[in-house]
C-alpha cells in the first residue's frame, strides 16, 4: 500500500498507455479482418448493387477448408491458405451464376431475401456435412506474441499478420480497380451497365470477377479470424459478417478505402469498448456509433455524395 | 459498286406489346458513307439504334453488318462486331475520368488478363502503356487532352458529347451510331462538330449513320437521309431530294 503511494505518478501513465497501444493494436488487427470482409461486400454492392448477405458463410466455408487442410492433411499454412482462397473463389462465382445471376431484372428484395436462402444453405449444409460442435482451429502463426518494452507491451504476431496482410490486400486491390482493363470494367459497370454492354464490357462477366475476388478475400479473412479466434463452426460467419458490412456501411459501402476506414474503426471501437467500458455492451456501442455517424453522414465516412440531376 | 455494304437493313420492325413501334424499315450505309436518319418526335429513329445495338431485340426483318447477320448477337457481341453508338441523353461514365472513359471502349483490344492485371507483370504494363498512348491521340482529335483527369461530369455540354463520339471510336467500330450529336450544341459548335465528323469519317475509314433534328447540320454533312415517319421509311434519298420531297414537307410540316 505504502509502495503503491509512493510510486511516481509518470509510470503509472507509461503503463496506462503501454495497455492502452496493446487494446488499440488488437483493435487494429481485429479492425484489419472486417475490413478484408467489407471489401467483399462493398465490392459487390457496388458493382452488382446487392447485398450479398450469403458472404460471411463464404468465410465460414474457407474456414473449414483451411481447418482440414491444416489439421487433417497436415499441409502447410500457404497450402492451406492458397486452397481455402480456390475453394472459396469457386463457391463464391458459383453462388452468383446458379441463385443470383437468374434474378438480374428482378426486384432487389427478392434478390436480398435469395441472399439470405443462400447464407442459410450454406450453414444447414456445413451442419450436416461437419457437425455443429467447434473444431479447434490451429493457428497459422502459433499462439506466440512480439513483446515490447521489458514485457510492458506484448502483440500477437497473428495481430502483425493481418494488419500487414490487410495493408498488401488494400494497396494491391486500389491498383486493380484504379488502372487494369477489369478495374475499370468494374467501375463503369457501377454507373451504366447498359452503356458497359454498348462498349463491349461483358457484363456478367465483370460481376463474375467481383465476386471472385470478394470471396478469395472472404479465405485470406477466414484463416486470420480463425488464426485469432480458434473455433470452426457452421455459423461462425454470421457476425464477422454482420460487423463487416456494418464497417462497409460506416466507411461508404462501394468504396474501397471506405471499407478499410471502416473495418478499422469498428475494430477500434469494439476492442477499446470491450476493454474500458464493457464486454455485453460492446456490440452495442459499436452499433450506437454507427447511427450517430449515420445520421451525420447518411452516406458513410468517404461514402459518394449522390448528385441529383434536375 | 457492288461492294457489300457496311449495314444493310431489310424489314425491320418491332412491336411493344399491341403497339408497332417500327415497321418495314430499310436502309443501306456504305463504306466511308455520312447517312442521315431524321423523322419528327417519335417517329422511332432511337429504337432503330435500340435494335442496331441490340438493346432490343427486333421482332421482324434482318440486320447484316459488312455481309454478316448480326440479328442473333447479344449488345456486347454487336460491339465487338463493329458498330458503336453515343447516346441521345449523354451517357458517360460520370464518375470516371476523361481518359477512363476511353480507355473503357478499348476494353476488348486489350488483351492481358485479370491475374496478369492483379500482378502487374511486362504484358500488362506494355499494353496499358500502348492503350493510354492510344487513348491520348483520339482525345487529341477531339481537343480533349487537356482535360483528360477530370471527372467526365465535370466537362461543358459540347465536350461531353465529344466525349462521347471518341469512347464510341475506342471500341474500334466500322459503324458509329450518332444520336443527335449536335443537340444542345450552339451553332459555332455545331459548325466545328460537322467538321469534326468528316475528319474521323476520314481518318477512321469508317461509315456513320447519325440521328439529327438540326437540318443545317444534317443537310451539310449527310451524303445520303432516310426519313421516319410513324415507324415506317417515308423517303430516301440525296439531301436535296429530301429537302423537295412533299411528302416529307408534310410530315414534318403537318398535313394542309
């Protein structure tokens, strides 16, 4: 007690902050794996214009291939990744010819209420083939933390990984989108699918890619969450699902660097809250936060301004 | 004379429900021809383009581009086989910049693929290099270039609706579609856009078939008009043919 008293009032702040930058890192790493979800999301309803809510069972489904992969046939953490990233690549261009691409002049409910069918497919189906009971998933990287600062500060290197991988994904899809021939498909096909077709850009085609990409995205997601949180079960993508479209909202959904702000921010917030305010209320704050930034800016952080022509 | 012409129409009709929009519609382009196509409102001079383009699907009559029927094709298809259009309300990619716009009708000339794309490799960066240096030198012709980074919705009137003639000359067409490319045009820009015309007609090699209400415009540029009339062809013939035509008079002049 008597030390307590005595200790100066400088460390005490250092190791105030010292927990606070480890909360703030795992928020950030946390933030990293929504954001690499959002892009799926934004991607699709940016250039598809739905909502494609079947994506966060793709993650799940990635999931389950990277856990058998790893510890079934014990092949190593790239294989694993790279098998996830084809299997899910597959599902996710299959999903959008065989439940989607049929109903392309239909009512956007009808195709959000086909997403939903889908999403629940894919969970029944993964019961039914895997059970319901978690399979633990081994980490790609081992439970083992960098640590800082005589101890003071430790981070996963799981944590280090994403933020890194989350970074790569961002930087290599902005160049994709902003200065390939699909990127640029990709773009006009979000303004004037009619005018894409009269320009010659296949347009199924185009949506074809975008979900392919979303979905190898949705893989590389899967392994970092589970590498994470180590449990595999059928409806385990349901809320990084969720949150992740949540941050593509937040940040602007149909922007690219709006997903990234976004994931972050919501992994920030949800870690920072779990840590100093409260656990159960964490969801909730998040979700609080995100009508506040709503209700300022309907369109998202770096949502587009929607021009209205007179 | 007996070359096969650029577009060779032969009946063509459509119906909108009990409604027969066009009907029995016919006209010849030639190669390295400027071809009008006038009519009053409504005649359906846009759903002609419509079904050229394939955005509708005729319900009679055949549609042959350089001696191949294209009646079957999809729109995409019918861009790769040659024709090219703009649009009577401007339809650019408002968002995307000059120079993407372009570079969006040279979509099916460049040839790398997504993966080649996703890591950058030589194929990638020597063709985006050669279709960026191509998309520069058509927006020149169109005095664009300077304006190349800014966003399409950004550019005057008069410039947009160049914009849109060099994205429809991106896609490599042997037909270019114009519809009322001098609508909203005040006359000195009219005066430069006929030139303009010629000039691509010219130094593309190709045939144009355009839809103009201005009749200065159209009488001084077209080498040969056809006239709309409630769906059916009503005349055709050399500018001042149509200009004597009573017929024609009558119908944009209303019946005495």
């Amino acid at each position: 007690m008597a030390e307590a008293v005595k200790q100066p009032l400088p460390v005490l702040v250092i190791g105030g902050s010292m927990v606070f930058l480890s909360y703030l890192i795992t928020g950030i790493g946390l933030g990293s794996v929504y954001a690499i979800i959002a892009l799926g999301y934004s991607m699709v309803y940016g250039i598809a214009k739905m909502l494609n809510f079947a994506h966060g069972d793709v993650i799940m489904i990635g999931a389950y291939v990277a856990f058998f992969a790893l510890s079934r046939y014990n092949l190593p953490a790239v294989a694993a990744v790279l098998l996830a990233i084809a299997v899910c690549t597959t599902l996710g261009v299959l999903i959008e010819r065989l439940a989607y691409k049929p109903l392309r002049q239909a009512t956007s409910l009808s195709v959000l209420i086909t997403a939903i069918g889908v999403s629940y497919f894919l969970q029944n189906m993964a019961q039914l083939l895997w059970s319901s009971s978690p399979k633990i998933f081994s980490s790609i990287v081992g439970n083992r933390s960098l640590t800082l600062f005589d101890g003071k500060m430790s981070i996963a290197y799981i944590n280090i990984l994403t933020i890194i991988t989350c970074i790569v994904i961002m930087i290599v899809l902005t160049l994709f989108i902003n200065n390939t021939k699909i990127g640029r498909a990709m773009r006009a096909c979000s303004e004037d699918k009619d005018a894409a077709k009269l320009m010659g850009i296949n347009v199924n085609k185009t949506i074809s890619i975008t979900f392919a990409i979303g979905s190898g995205l949705a893989a590389i997601a899967s392994v970092l969450l589970c590498s994470t949180y180590p449990s595999v079960y059928p409806t385990l993508g349901s809320m990084p699902g969720i949150k992740a479209f949540t941050a593509a909202v937040f940040g602007g959904i149909g922007s690219i660097p709006g997903a990234f702000v976004g994931g972050l921010l919501l992994g920030i917030i949800e870690n920072l809250s779990k840590a100093y305010i409260s656990t159960q209320l964490s969801d909730a704050i998040v979700f609080a936060v995100l009508i506040i930034v709503l209700l300022i800016k309907p369109t998202g952080i770096l949502g587009k301004k929607v021009n209205e022509k007179v | 004379m007996n070359e096969t012409p650029v577009l060779q129409v032969k009946d063509l009709g459509i119906d909108f429900g009990g409604l027969t929009a066009v009907n029995k519609f016919n006209i010849t382009v030639r190669k390295h021809q400027i071809v009008g196509l006038i009519g009053p409102n409504g005649a359906g001079k846009t759903t002609v383009f419509n079904m050229l383009t394939k955005v509708y699907d005729p319900s009679r009559g055949t549609i042959e581009l350089n001696g191949q029927q294209i009646n079957k094709l999809s729109t995409v298809e019918v861009n790769k086989a040659g024709i090219a259009r703009t649009f009577q309300n401007i339809r650019l990619f408002d968002n995307l910049s000059v120079i993407d716009n372009v570079l969006i009708g040279m979509h099916n000339s460049i040839k790398y693929n997504t993966f080649e794309g996703i890591i950058r490799n030589r194929r990638f960066r020597e063709q985006e290099k050669e279709a960026y240096q191509k998309a520069i030198d058509l927006l020149s012709i169109f005095k664009l270039q300077d304006l190349m980074d800014h966003p399409a919705s950004s550019l005057p009137y008069g410039a947009q609706r160049r914009l849109e003639i060099c994205r429809a000359l991106a896609t490599n067409p042997s037909l270019l579609l114009l519809d009322e490319p001098a609508a909203g045009m005040n006359p000195s820009e009219t005066a430069e856009l006929m030139n303009t015309i010629k000039d691509i007609r010219d130094h593309f090699d190709i045939a144009i078939l355009l839809i103009e209400h201005d009749m200065k415009f159209v009488m001084g540029i077209c080498e040969e008009i056809t006239v709309l009339n409630y769906g059916t062809t009503l005349a055709f013939g050399a500018p001042e043919e149509i200009q004597n035509n009573p017929e024609v008079i009558k119908a944009y002049l209303g019946g005495a």
